[in-house]
C-alpha cells in the first residue's frame, strides 16, 4: 500500500526547526525564561498543527483505501490502529 504524501508539511516543519535554533541560541545567550518559554510554547502548537495535519492525511488517504479496498482483515487492522494513535493523542 503506499504511504500519504506528507511532503506538504515540509514548509512547515522548516519553520519550527528555525524556531528551535532560536530557542538554541536563546538558551546559550542566556535569554530570560519567559521569552524562551513563549518560543517553545509556539513551537508545541507549530508541531500540534503538523500532527494534526499528518493523522487527517492519513485518515484520508491510508484508511479511507483500507476500507474501499473490501479487504476487510486490511481495513480493521487499518482502523484499530488509528484508535491506537488516537488514543495516544488523548493520553
């Protein structure tokens, strides 16, 4: 089966790496804390967005084809494993 095509994330992953080489180099200019801390909250919403992004794909493209595929022993393993994921997410 082949994978959903994440590459659209890419900008958006660039993005929180520079932001995580800010923090970096706040960390080693010895920055005050709440500035630091407001970096890296943006940057846990930054990758809450990508993940986000990433499940709905893969619900679209990888568990959607699972089930028109009519293999059903393909379909529930498809979906108990995005229960497993989902229910890490809440965890």
């Amino acid at each position: 089966m082949e994978n959903a095509d994440h590459r659209g994330q890419l900008t958006r992953l660039r993005r929180i790496e520079g932001q995580l080489k800010g923090v970096i180099r706040m960390v080693e200019e010895e920055r005050y804390c709440v500035d630091m801390l407001t970096q890296i909250r943006a940057i846990r919403a930054a990758l809450r967005k990508v993940e986000e992004k990433v499940l709905r794909e893969h619900v679209e493209h990888c568990v959607v084809r699972a089930i028109q595929s009519g293999a059903e022993k393909e379909a529930r393993d498809k979906i108990d494993e995005l229960m497993d994921v989902v229910g890490r997410f809440s965890g």
